[in-house]
C-alpha cells in the first residue's frame, strides 16, 4: 500500500493495475514527502516559478541536481514526465476534462452533489487547480501554500479525505485515456506520487483548521451606485476574522454550490460587518443574482478569507494602488489599514473605469484624501483598462521605492506588473490576487 496517512483512510480501488501492484509492493513513493506524506518542504527541490497569487535541496539520500542554464535548477525526473503530459493535452483540454468528471460521476454518483447543478463554469476548476499543482510539484515555496489554500477552500464543497481517492482515480484514468504519447508506467507512477503529495497536503491543511467551513451572513444593506454596480454590507452570523486586502468566495441561496471570489471593501470593522463591491456581468449567475435580486434579509454563505495583498506594517515604504472597475474595493480597504494603524506612509491610488459614471466610489476616495494628507487619489477613465491605468502610472513617479498593490480584470493586473516592473518595481514588491482566481470573479 502506498505509504500516506490518507491512503490508508480511503483507498484507491479503481486504479491501474499496475498503480496497484506497486503500491503492494510497498513501493515508497514519497517524492520528497515523509512516510507519513506529510510535505517536507526543505526536501523538495525548488525551481523558479511564480504562480497567480493567487493570487511568491534536494531529497534525502539523492545528490543534488546541477543546474542547467541561467542557474535554473534542472527539474526532476517526475517533474519532467509530468510536463510532457500536460504539453500533449493541452490541444485537447476539453475533452480531458469532459472525461475527467464522467469518470468521477459515473464511478463515484454520491459526489455529484458536491458539484453545481450546471457545469458550465466549475468543469474547468477542479482539474485545472490539480493539473497547476502538478505542474509545479518541484515548487514548494509556492506549492504548498497554493494547496493549504485548496484545502480549507474545500471544506465549504462538504469535502471530505474519502473523496479524494476518487478524483485521483478519474484524474489518472482520463490522463491515460489521452495522452498516448507520452503515457507509460512510469508517467503514471510519476503521476500518481505526484497526487499523493497533492492530497496529503489538502487534507492535512483542511484537517488543521479550527475555523469554521462557511460562515451564514445576512444581508443588511443594499445600494445600487450605478445599474449595474452594487455594495452590499453582510453581518456574519458568527465573526468572522480576515485582513485588508484579501477576498472570499460567496455563494447565493439563488445558485446552490456555486461560488465566486469578491474582496471585502473595508478594512475589518468594530461591527463586525462586511461590505463587498459587486458588478453585474453578462450572463453571471451570482454577480446578478447579488446585484438585481439580493435584498435585506437574504442569507449568503461565505467561505474562508484568502489572499495575500495585505500591507506589510514591518515598513514604511509608500504604497502604489491600482484599482480598475471594482478592483477599487480592496484598495480602499488597504487606505483604511493605513490609517487605522496610524501611519503617514504616502500612498498613491490610481482609480480606473471605462467612463466617469462607472467612477463609483470616487466621492468616498476623494472624502479619504481630504481626511489624510498622506493618501492621493488620481481618477483615470478611458476605453481599455488594461492599458489606460498602466501607462498612467508611468507618466508619474518615480515609484521604485515603493510597494506596489493592483486589483481590477485579469488583464488589467498582467498588464500592469509588466508596467510596474518597468519602471523599476521589483517582483517581490508587487501584490495582487490569483490571476486565475479572479477570472472567477466575474460570475
């Protein structure tokens, strides 16, 4: 049996024959993990990779790997097995994942209630996160915080450590089914150590946290700043701890089990209320659900906070904020950090939107700047936001001293970390949300 303490909760029975014959071998699969499965970061070799956040030596008994090229570290046999899996189904994503969940649903029916009713957006996330996660199992600095996340994520799906099994089985059945070039015995032992390591981790994480899977709110307030952009304020039915800058994800009684990411608007209350900035999108359930349909009284769930774009009060370094569209909710509750701890760092906020009226929350910024000598607000409004706010960032400045915080569309924050590292921020001064989570915002 392969040696991990969630093994030998719930075992694998469908898997390859050849899966099983080595796991009764006794083989020690642990890639870099203890006997336990438990991850042992210092062991896993590193290797240079930045992932969404998301939103920042080598194994026991094994000499260390020479790096190749620029002082990239050379990657592991298992790591390289794994990326030529990825690179041959890539052209075919789609029909991996339609696989990957007919497995699951037809060998484990019990779990499709853990799944919205309509796939239309959720079919891509599971397999995406696990196949990321694989991609980068060299990677633990980044990786197991990455899956720490995943895992208390995943308690408010009703996850349990008897469901992973079943999504590991349907995870090798589908990469077998597809990738025949580059599929063998030895792929899918790299594969199935790889998901061993993954899973430990998620559940050891989820089994570690004393805080609660979901939080019942109720929605006290409602206000519509534009047809299509509203606030809502929530008081949790118990409290509910989070830091400035960071975000949740929320589901609607509307929309059973389906879930997007909103940061919270204000920094943490003396009420303990929440406020979120929310704007209808085209074809979102949740969005519009929130925007048009929510009204004092109704009752969301919340999952837990995440998200790492909170400021570091080790330091007195100025801080650069960028907020497009809606972005602007959890710089503002950065401003508010700020000033509630009492500090006079400059901090410099560029609010972006497509025409002055989508400037919703301009009349609170510009009351905070009258309030604080320290803080400036620069309206920016133009067609293109992933361009317009970047560039307007470099006719000022010089901004090389200071931390740099964006929130808005994915491609308003991809492009301006290019833009900010141009002006000469470096990457580790650069906070902003998972990419890819917040693909899922919009919704």
């Amino acid at each position: 049996m392969l040696r991990g303490k969630w093994v030998r909760n719930a075992e694998f029975l469908h898997f390859p024959a050849g899966v099983r014959a080595g796991w009764h071998a006794g083989k020690p699969w642990n890639h870099g993990f203890t006997d336990r499965g438990v991850c042992r970061p210092t062991e896993m070799l590193e290797a240079r990779h930045r992932m969404d956040a998301p939103p920042t030596g080598s194994a026991g008994g094994r000499p260390p790997r020479i790096p190749s090229g620029a002082g990239t570290p050379e990657p592991s046999p298992d790591a390289v097995l794994i990326r030529r899996t990825l690179a041959e189904i890539a052209p075919i994503a789609d029909r991996v994942t339609s696989y990957f969940y007919a497995l699951v649903f037809i060998n484990h029916p019990e779990l499709r209630s853990l799944f919205p009713a309509a796939m239309d957006v959720q079919r891509d996330r599971l397999l995406k996160a696990l196949l990321t996660a694989a991609e980068h199992i060299d990677n633990p600095d980044v990786l197991v915080p990455y899956l720490r996340r995943l895992g208390t994520g995943h308690r408010k799906y009703g996850t349990q450590p008897a469901h992973y099994p079943a999504v590991g089985e349907a995870l090798i059945g589908a990469l077998a089914r597809y990738a025949d070039a580059s599929w063998g015995p030895e792929a899918e032992a790299a594969w199935v150590r790889a998901y061993t390591a993954i899973s430990q981790v998620m559940i050891d994480a989820a089994a570690a946290d004393a805080a609660p899977a979901w939080w019942h709110a109720e929605v006290v307030s409602h206000e519509l700043r534009t047809s299509d952009i509203a606030v809502l304020t929530v008081r949790p039915d118990q409290p509910y701890p989070f830091l400035a800058g960071q975000y949740t994800s929320l589901e609607t009684p509307w929309w059973p089990r389906v879930w997007r990411h909103y940061s919270f608007a204000s920094a943490p209350r003396a009420d303990g209320l929440l406020s979120f900035h929310v704007k209808a999108v085209p074809a979102g359930w949740v969005s519009n659900a929130l925007v048009r349909h929510a009204r004092p009284g109704d009752v969301l769930r919340l999952g837990p906070p995440a998200g790492s774009m909170v400021v570091d009060h080790t330091t007195d370094n100025g801080m650069l904020c960028l907020g497009g569209g809606t972005g602007i909710a959890p710089i503002k509750a950065l401003i508010e950090d700020v000033a509630e701890h009492g500090e006079r760092r400059p901090v410099e906020v560029f609010f972006g939107a497509r025409s002055d009226g989508d400037l919703y929350d301009k009349d609170t910024l510009l009351g905070l700047q009258r309030s604080h000598p320290w803080l400036s607000v620069r309206p920016v409004v133009g067609d293109g936001l992933a361009g317009q706010l970047p560039q307007a960032i470099g006719e000022h400045g010089p901004w090389s001293s200071y931390d740099a915080f964006i929130s808005g569309p994915p491609a308003m924050i991809r492009s301006g970390v290019d833009e900010l590292k141009r002006i000469g921020i470096p990457d580790e001064r650069i906070r902003h949300d998972a990419v890819e989570e917040l693909a899922g915002v919009a919704g």
